[in-house]
C-alpha cells in the first residue's frame, strides 16, 4: 500500500444486462430512466467521496485494511441518501423535484472533480 490515491481502484459501473425498466407508457419510462440517471450519478458522487477519504485518510504506514470503515461508512450514507432520493421524487414520478435533486448531486460531483476515476488529486502543501 505505497499509493496514497486510490482514484483508480475505486469505480462505478452500469451494468447493462442487468437492467431494465418495465412501465406502463412511455412517459412513465421517460421518468424512470431520468430517475435511474439520478441514483447513477448518487452512486458516482459516493465513489468520489469515497476516494476522497482515502486520500485524506491514508497514512505512510496505514494497514491496508484501513479502508473497511470509510467503506462501511460511506455505504451507510449512501443508502439513506439514496432512499431519501426516492421517496422525495416518489421514484422518479415527481419530476420537478428529481430535477432539484439531480442538479444538487451533479454540483456536488464537479466540486470533488479532483476524485474522478482518472483524476490525480492535488497534493497538500505541507506547513514548514
């Protein structure tokens, strides 16, 4: 455990075969499909957080499994988060209200842009 970032190691993915969406018309669909775009995009934002604190978290000498507990952590978060997201758009069914929440997760993502899968984040400067 030499790296301090972990960028690369942590990812989120969509997986296509395993999803579908099942609804009576196509303005229904419409509104799932912008609802599971929203919990995708929930999931991004905690892979970034999660990435996040690693970083801010690792030691020269931390055990490797330091992670455990800002991983249970981290999941813990997500799934209220997550839950809150679909009970206040009634899964995706309130529109305007998926819209507030979707931008509110995507401003969150830019300001951790530094934490994107491909991104190095910037080193502290160290006080002397």
């Amino acid at each position: 455990m030499f790296s301090k970032n972990f960028n690369s190691k942590v990812t989120t993915t969509f997986n296509r075969n395993a999803s579908y969406i099942i609804a009576p018309d196509s303005i229904v669909s419409k509104k799932l499909l912008n609802f599971a775009q929203a919990e995708f995009d929930l999931a991004e934002l905690f892979a970034r957080k999660f990435r996040k604190s690693m970083y801010e978290n690792k030691k020269a000498f931390s055990d490797p499994s330091f992670y455990q507990k800002l991983y249970d952590n981290m999941q813990s978060e997500y799934a209220v988060k997550s839950s809150e997201l679909g009970q206040s758009t009634n899964m995706g069914m309130a529109e305007v209200r998926l819209q507030e929440q979707h931008v509110m997760i995507l401003s969150e993502i830019d300001d951790l842009r530094d934490f994107c899968k491909d991104c190095k984040p910037k080193r502290k400067k160290k006080d002397i």
